[in-house]
C-alpha cells in the first residue's frame, strides 16, 4: 500500500494538482453562470481525495 501511495505521490501528485486547480476554476466559473457542475464536481472530489491520500500515507510510513 506504501509503494502505491508513495508513486502516486511522486509521480501522479503534479498531474492531480493540475486537474484539481482547473476544475475548481471551472466550478466557479460555471457557478457564476449558473450550470451543470455536476462533472467538474466529480472531478474536483476524486483528484482532492488522491491528493490527500497519498499526502497521508506517506507520512504515515515515515513513521
């Protein structure tokens, strides 16, 4: 689990960030207007819940 988490965290962490970052500012630009976020929203949730796994499993195996 510690080697899944550690690789996520090397080399897919960049990429998350990216997806993250856009889709936030999608959301709130597609607010402003009011439409469907529905997908962004998706997104946004799935990329920040990688991110905050990976974040804690590695801390957890510098323990």
């Amino acid at each position: 689990m510690f080697a899944i988490a550690a690789n996520t965290g090397v080399f897919l962490l960049p990429f998350l960030c990216t997806i993250f970052c856009l889709n936030l500012v999608s959301i709130l630009k597609k607010i402003k207007v009011d439409e469907d976020t529905g997908l962004n929203t998706f997104w946004l949730t799935l990329s920040f819940t990688l991110i905050m796994w990976s974040i804690a499993i590695i801390g957890v195996g510098a323990l």
